[in-house]
C-alpha cells in the first residue's frame, strides 16, 4: 500500500474519530456502529474501532462499494454492485450493478435481512435493481428503473423503520422515489 492512501487513511481516522465523539452517539444515531467497516479502493477494508485497522476485502473497484455491519460493529457483508460477499470475501450473490458507476451499490437493513439498490453505468437498459437478502439468502431481485444515472439516494424514513430510495431517470428531469416497507418497495 503507497504511502499516500495511508497518508488520507490516517486523516479520515483523525476525522471520523473527531466526528464519532461529537454526532455519532447511540443516543443520536443508535446505529453508528454499523458504519465501522468500509470497503475502498482496490481490496481495501477498512475498521475504525479505537484504533485503524487495514484488512483486504474482494472489492476491486474505484467507485461502486459499499459495506453493511451488525448492530455491534462487526462486519456483515459488503459489494462491488456485482457480487455480494460475506464477512469472509465469499461470493454469496452475483448482483446486476456495474463496478463503473458512481453509486452503483447501497446496502441497509438490519443483522438478520438486508436491502441492496444497484445502479449500472449511466445509461444502460439494465438500469437500478432492488434486493432483498434474509440471513444470506436472496428472497428478491427486482427491476426498478432503466434506464438510470449512476446517481441514487437511500434514507430513513422519520419512523426509523422504513426507508426511501431515490433515482434519476436518463435523459429526463424525472425523479423516482420508492418507499422499503417490511422488506418491499412500493
């Protein structure tokens, strides 16, 4: 690893270790634990506990990643938005993403199902996908929009159960919005 990845890698500790402390409480956010582990770069994963601590990961890619951790801190899958791996790099899924696109992969959820949204490259017919995994296993793959920019959104709704997707149709000033609500997407 060059000397100028570990150079950001300690200022982004600096950072997030300043931030932790002040935004990231459990009373503020009583998940924040699950944002302990990153996925980056090229096979790079990244644990932010007390201390850095640098591990290798499967992920490839500049741009599509993403990492999902338990309500204890421990990691539980991450994605290059065309394979899903476990804690242990195994491939458990193949996704429709594109490793090329800015935001090709969000994953949420909680320790037992995850909800994963894939983008492909701005443009493609094959366009955004939504996924639901239950302990591992795929319970849906479903086509959501094509085609997409490589852009999209995920947040929480106010009730803290539900969440709400946000993606741009191609060519277009149309915004699609869809809502997750026990495990669907309306």
């Amino acid at each position: 690893m060059n000397l100028k990845i570990l150079v950001c890698l300690a200022w982004m500790g600096l950072i997030c270790g300043s931030l932790n402390v002040a935004g990231q409480t459990y009373e503020t956010n009583p998940d924040y634990l699950r944002t302990k582990n990153w996925t980056i770069g090229n096979d790079i994963l990244v644990e932010f506990k007390d201390t850095i601590k640098l591990g290798n990961s499967k992920v490839n890619t500049s741009e599509a990643y993403a990492s999902f951790s338990s309500k204890s801190g421990k990691l539980l899958y991450y994605s290059d938005a065309v394979n899903l791996y476990d804690s242990n790099s195994t491939i458990i899924s193949s996704l429709k993403g594109d490793k090329s696109s800015v935001q090709g992969v969000l994953i949420s959820g909680n320790d037992t199902i995850i909800n994963i949204v894939t983008t492909t490259d701005i443009g493609r017919e094959d366009g955004a996908y939504y996924y639901t995994f239950k302990n591992g296993v795929k319970i849906q793959d479903r086509k959501l929009l094509s085609p997409v920019c490589e852009m999209q959104g995920m947040v929480k709704h106010s009730n803290r159960h539900h969440e709400w997707i946000v993606l741009h149709k191609f060519r277009s000033d149309s915004i699609y919005v869809f809502l997750t609500k026990e495990n669907n997407i309306y």
